[in-house]
C-alpha cells in the first residue's frame, strides 16, 4: 500500500526524527517504512545523522537554520510530527517543537518512543522538567506505544489529546516452521543491562551443562559489544552463544527464520520493534511484563512473560521450549494472529485519521 494521491493529508505532514537512512534502532525502522508506505508524499526532516551524541548536538545549530528555511519554502505542510525519546532526543526536539509552533504555527505530534522516559522526567532537574512539561503542553498531540503509557502521560501530564499507534511492522509471508532438536534462541537489540543481556548470559553459565547440546543462543545488536564478547568468553559459553553484531536487511531476514524464539529480558521498554518482527515471523516471544509488552504477549499463549531482573524465570522459560517443542509452533502461530494490527495497512488508517482530526 503507496499513499501517492496528491492531495492526500499526507502531503501535509512533515516527519522530523532522527536519518532513518544512516542512524540504527527503532525509530529508524519505523521511519523507513512510513517513508515506503507513504511513497511520493513522504516529507522528511533529519533532526539527527550520526549515531554519536556530541557530533550530533554540535551540528545542532545549523540543522536548525536550515530547518526554518525548510519551513519557510514549504508553506503546504500543516502538521509536524516529531519522533523523539528521552536525554539527548528530547533536548535536540525541544528546540524543533518550539521552533514549529512559537515561530510558524504548525499542528504539532510528539511521538514519543523512549522506553526510559518516566525514569527520564522523574530524575531530571526542576529546571529540565519544566521544559519538559512544556513540550508536551505546547503539543497538539501525543503519539505513545500502548495503553500502559498513555495512562502514564495522562495522569502525569494532564494530558487529554493522547493518541496509541501501533510501532509498524512489514506483514510477511510465513512459512511453516519445522521442529528442531537444537532450539535456536535469538536476541536482537541494544547490548546493555536495560535490554537485560547481561542476564540471560548469567543464567547461560549457570545452567550451562543443562542447556548444553539442547539450546543455541544468537545474540545481535550494537551497543556495549566489547562487554559482551568479554563476558561470553570469561563465562566459557562459546559452544552456546553467538555474537552476529548489527544486522539488517537480508541478515536479519536469515536471523528470524532461522531461529525458533526470541528472547528480549528488558527492564524499560515502549513497545519494541525485535519482539514485533519476531511475531510477523510467527515466532514465540520470552520477554518482560514492562511498557507495552504486555499488550503483545500473554503468558503461555504467544510466550512466557518474566519478571525484570529474575534469573530463575529467564531459566525456566528457555526450559520450556526445551521441553515442550511443539509449544514453538502452536505459540508461534497465535503470535502472528497478535500482530496484524501492526501490518501497514493498520497503521498508516490510524495516522490518516490523527492527522485529519489535527
């Protein structure tokens, strides 16, 4: 589905978000496929190039300037919907935000993704939460990933106009998955303690001579890696783990069929974008009862749900599956029938109607 009718509301909207095209994460996944859904009518703004924060707060001022120009020379676009998340997003999009309405008036979306935003706002300085108070008082609209979280920022923001868009994920064709005797286990994300890695590799060595010959581990992503390689061989898991690193495209396409289970232990999320391509993949999920997860798994049903932090139960989902192959299949399935709320043709109706109401 191409949105290519001129006149469309589409062509009234600008996306300002970090370069979908260079940067990595789920933002950019979002943004990439908004851009081929929307086809012709899609107007982008880059707010951000590089992945590295200070090059990316020194190029600031004259992304700025040259926003203004952009605006000034593009009179049809009525609305401005800005993806952003918390720390060094949220202080580059101040700026932007109140650029777009204080100067040139625009409807204004703030589509806010950070899976750390609460943690964000509560530990920032008084001085800090006032202007973020402000952002979200100056905006139109609210764009967040679940119910979970528009309840947050209703009830702590007094925020009413709070619309829930579902992350979008590409609709796939699946194919049926066979039963191994090895299950393969993947992790995809960003390497650190929030996504909750450095657990499952705990939990690795611990049980490492129960899983052993039973289980393989696929870990991918960027982050802290060289904490990752350094655990993975002071732990002695070789034989059961493996790094992939960044991976997109056809690499990451392999990944998903490859493997049977998707594994992501968070301790802070929005809704993300590994556990949604997994399920378009018909794939089960093994994660945490935290942000918008909740909304796409149930226990026993598409996954196992586990507490933030809880080894044991780490443990006993990855048992499971050992223990219950066919449960893969039959889990798999009910994940695909989850996530078609999530295909295009979903998503991009919601955003029509956000944007017709602005």
């Amino acid at each position: 589905m191409v949105m290519n009718r001129k006149n469309n509301v589409f062509n009234q909207v600008l996306y300002v978000a970090p370069n979908f095209k260079r940067r990595k994460g789920g933002i950019a996944s979002v943004l990439e496929l908004y851009s081929q859904k929307v086809g012709i009518n899609f107007n982008f703004y880059p707010s951000a190039f590089f992945q590295n924060t200070i090059l990316n707060f020194l190029f600031l001022p004259f992304s700025l300037f040259y926003y203004c120009f952009y605006l000034l020379f593009n009179p049809k676009l009525k609305i401005i919907h800005i993806h952003g998340a918390s720390r060094g997003s949220f202080y580059r999009k101040y700026f932007y935000i109140l650029i777009s309405k204080t100067i040139f008036k625009k409807k204004m979306i703030y589509h806010i993704h950070g899976a750390e935003y609460h943690l964000f706002y509560k530990n920032a300085s008084l001085f800090v939460r006032k202007r973020i108070e402000h952002i979200i008082e100056m905006s139109d609209a609210l764009i967040v990933l679940s119910e979970e979280w528009k309840d947050y920022y209703f009830k702590t923001f007094n925020k009413e106009k709070i619309y829930v868009v579902n992350n979008i994920v590409e609709k796939r064709e699946v194919f049926k998955k066979q039963i191994n005797p090895i299950i393969s286990i993947l992790f995809l994300g960003k390497i650190g303690q929030r996504k909750g890695v450095f657990d499952l590799l705990e939990v690795l060595k611990i049980h490492k001579n129960e899983l052993l010959g039973l289980v393989n581990i696929n870990i991918g992503g960027n982050g802290e890696t060289s904490l990752l390689k350094l655990k993975i061989k002071e732990f002695e898991l070789e034989d059961i783990v493996n790094y992939v690193g960044w991976v997109t495209g056809d690499k990451k396409d392999l990944l998903y069929k490859s493997n049977d289970v998707i594994i992501l232990p968070s301790y802070n999320e929005g809704l993300p974008i590994s556990l949604l391509e997994a399920m378009s993949y018909a794939m089960p999920l093994i994660s945490t009862n935290v942000g918008g997860i909740p909304q796409i798994l149930e226990d026993k049903v598409n996954g196992i749900m586990i507490e933030p932090g809880n080894k044991e139960q780490i443990f006993e989902a990855i048992k499971f599956y050992v223990d219950n192959p066919n449960k893969i299949v039959n889990h798999g399935a009910n994940s695909y029938m989850r996530i078609t709320p999530f295909f295009p043709e979903e998503v991009m109706k919601q955003l029509e109607i956000i944007y017709n109401e602005i």
